[in-house]
C-alpha cells in the first residue's frame, strides 16, 4: 500500500491539505514556489519535508485545479 503523503484533517491547521505528519500546507509549498523559491531551497528550510512530498503537493494541486469548478479571475481595469 501506498503511503498517503497529503492528508487533511479538522484539526491540524484548521483542515488545510499538509504533507503527512508535519504542519505544512499544499499552499505554503506553493506560495514559496510561486515567489521564486527552489525544491532544494524548500527542503533546506524544511528538513522535515522530502522531495517526493513536495511533488505531491504539487500534484495535490494539480488535480484539485482538474475538477469542473470555473475560478473566475478578475480582470485588471486600465
């Protein structure tokens, strides 16, 4: 059986995706990848934290993006 590396509970980090065993959240791997932040700099940051985690947070939000709900973007007014 596979490890379950995302998991999400009320009770940790007021249900927030985290990686397994920790409390750190899908959305905190991908603020500090979105702001420019490497893998390696992440998991130095982290020592908790494995690469094959943050690739699964990666591929949580993946497929969570995949699901039939529009996320309307507001367009930027001149």
């Amino acid at each position: 059986m596979e490890k379950q590396l995302i998991v999400s509970n009320p009770n940790v980090m007021m249900g927030k995706p985290v990686i397994a065993g920790t409390r750190i959240t899908v959305e905190l791997i991908l603020e500090k990848l979105a702001a420019g932040e490497t893998v390696e700099q992440i998991l130095d940051a982290h020592p908790r934290l494995t690469r094959e985690a943050v690739l699964a947070a990666i591929a949580f939000a993946r497929e969570a993006l995949r699901a039939d709900v529009v996320y309307p973007i507001a367009e930027a007014v001149p």
